[in-house]
C-alpha cells in the first residue's frame, strides 16, 4: 500500500474572514507558537502589515482588501460621496504601510473601482449596498488567490524532476498566501506526486523567514527539507546539490525585473554562475506594467533595529550606522522564466509577459 504522505491542506490558514472579522496567523511567534489574532481596527490591520505578523505580496493585498472594510464599517449611514471618500481614505491608509510589494496597491485599487463602478452602475445604490458588494470583493481577491497558486502548481511542478535539489530563498509559501503558495506551490504538487526531491531554504537575514516560515511549512507538510544560512547558497551549488532555484516575488516590471526579498538578486548571480535555471513564481496581481523597469521598484528601507539584532540579542554596536533594504531587484537576464497562473513565460520577458497578460 503506498505510504501516505503529509500534507500542505494540514497547514494552520494565514488568514480567515468569519462574519466579518480578519483573523490573521501571526508569522512574527512562528515556528515556537502558532497563534492566530483577531484583527479589530484597520490601525490594527497596518499594524499587522507593517510588523510582518501578516507578510508575503498576495497575502498582504488579501489582508488590505479585508482591512479596507474596518475603515468603512461603520461609515454606511453616510451618503455615497462621503463614504467612498472614507473608502479611498482607508485604501491610502493601508497602502502607506508597505511600499514593495504591488499586490497590496493592486488590491486597494481593485476595492475602490469596484466601489466606483457600483454607483456608475447603479447610482440608486446606497452606502450599505456598496459596503456588502466592497465585502464580496475582498472575499473574491482571497478565492482567486486560492485557484491562482493551485494553477501556479500546475504550471510548475514539472520542472522538478526526481532526485533535484531545489532552492528557495524567503517564503514564498502557504504563509505568503490564502494557501500553497506561490514558489511553494510546484515543491507541494510534485511532493504530492510522489516525486521525491530535496529543498534547500536559505535563512534569510534578517527576518529570518526561511527559517522561521519555509522550513517550518515545508517540514510540516513533509517535503523534504534542508536549512542553510544565506552564505551557504554558493557551496550547495559548488557541489551540484542545486539543480533549481524557485523564488517568489514582490512586484515584476513590464521588463521582467523583479523585485524580491533581499538577497534573492545575489541567489540569481550565484545561479547564473554556476548554469542553474531561475524560476520566479508569479500570480498575475504581482505584474506591474505601469513600472517600465525594476529601477523603478521603491524598495522598502526597515528598522535598523532587525540588523542589529539576531532575535533578541544584540549582535551589532550601540550606535551602528546599518542599512536594512527588504527587497532587491534581480534583473531579467538572469531569470529563466517565470511560473505564472496561466503558464510559463519565457524571454522576451517584455513582450511574453504582455502578451500572457496585459
Ligand atoms: O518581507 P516579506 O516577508 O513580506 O517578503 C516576502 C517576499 O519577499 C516573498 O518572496 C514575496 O512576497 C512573494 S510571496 C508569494
């Protein structure tokens, strides 16, 4: 009998929406507790955004969707102008707590034309009529979320192949996500089809989400494992134990280059030097042809203070000067492709991206 295997659909949610309240799995106590935390104010959803309890590109614009209707809840007694004026309020709100990542401004936007295009549809609508449509919306954004990465699955996990060593760097899994994830989402159907491979997550300094998230995540749901710090990428691939990076991604430009958690760029150099191909997972919300080119990308400049420290000790002097960027821009040449919802994109990345969705 063929042993049954663990599996992604055990995986804790990374957020729910239950009669009206955002619950959101708070990835800042993981891998020691697994807790979960009721949000009850849109201050409270930015909050949640902006210290990384919720994190990840399309789990970030799920959460802003859901956490616009915190702004507007109790708005619905207003007349129609003043509430979508509370609305586009609460959209710039959330937009203002991480700049990276364009799924959480994709989200927004789509929140507030959908508000818009109710009353040029309907002018007799009323605030309450908009705010059920505005409820249905963000639940929409979580679905489509769900079916994206399941296609991304699909469209990936024939790129590895039995006995592979596939790299990742960050999370780009199920905690990044409604579920499965999106560079996660081959590794967990592949595992699913009894392929048997070996995934290598680097660390990544500072927050540490390979190490806090993907390792947790895959080792939960029985793929086969392996941590390394961010400096070790270079020696796994030196002894051919790498023979695939997958990474995710925070915002692509029109061009390909791609925005994704810092060190992801060097991960790519790395690749290139050593002949091995470099997939980004990519769920169309994260395409962002308004940006001609990743030198266009705002990079997120954090805290100093997650430099300084390794968890809870001081691992730098008192009066350091520290920069601290979250993303870096890997350029397109050194991408090989792109596993999307609707298939796999190769160069001409400009032409090929536009023409899979523009
Ligand atoms: O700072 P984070 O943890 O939000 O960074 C996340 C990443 O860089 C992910 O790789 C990216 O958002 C893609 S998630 C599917």
């Amino acid at each position: 009998m063929a042993e049954k295997r663990s599996s992604y659909k055990s995986l804790a949610k990374t957020l729910t929406w239950e009669d009206g309240v955002l619950t959101l799995l708070d990835q800042t106590l993981l891998p020691v507790e697994v807790v979960s935390e009721k949000q009850e104010s849109i201050e409270q959803v930015w909050d949640s955004i902006k210290k990384l309890k919720v994190r990840g590109a399309p789990a970030i614009g799920i959460a802003g969707a859901y956490g616009v209707l915190y702004g507007v809840k109790d708005k619905t007694d207003l007349p129609v102008q003043e509430f979508l004026a509370e609305l586009k309020k609460s959209a710039d709100y959330l937009d203002s707590s991480r700049p990276t990542a364009v799924n959480l401004s994709w989200a927004l936007k789509r929140m507030v034309a959908k508000a818009n295009l109710i009353v040029t549809e309907k002018p007799s609508s009323n605030s309450k009529d908009i705010y059920i449509t505005l409820e249905m919306e963000a639940i929409a954004i979580h679905e489509e979320d769900k079916q994206i990465c399941k296609n991304i699955g699909l469209n990936g996990k024939g790129l590895i192949k039995d006995g592979m060593g596939v790299l990742t760097h960050c999370n780009a899994g199920s905690l990044a996500t409604s579920e499965l994830g999106t560079a996660t989402a081959p590794m967990y159907l592949a595992h699913e089809d009894g392929i048997n491979f070996k995934v290598f997550s680097d660390e990544t300094r500072p927050l540490l989400q390979g190490a806090r998230l993907t390792s947790w995540e895959l080792q939960q749901s029985g793929v086969d494992v392996t941590l390394i710090t961010d400096n070790m990428a270079a020696f796994m691939m030196s002894k051919g134990e790498v023979d695939l990076v997958i990474v995710g991604t925070d915002r692509v430009a029109a061009n390909g280059d791609t925005a994704n958690k810092i060190g992801t760029m060097g991960v790519a150099i790395l690749a290139k030097h050593f002949g091995i191909p470099v997939y980004i997972a990519c769920p169309s919300s994260t395409i962002d042809f308004e940006t001609e080119t990743g030198e266009e990308i705002v990079i997120e400049e954090r805290d100093p203070e997650e430099v300084l420290f390794f968890g809870e000790r001081r691992t730098g002097p008192e009066g350091m000067k520290v920069r601290n960027p979250a993303f870096d821009v890997t350029p397109n040449e050194l991408i090989t492709g792109f596993i999307t919802d609707k298939g796999l994109v190769e160069a001409p990345f400009k032409e090929n991206l536009k023409k899979a969705f523009g």
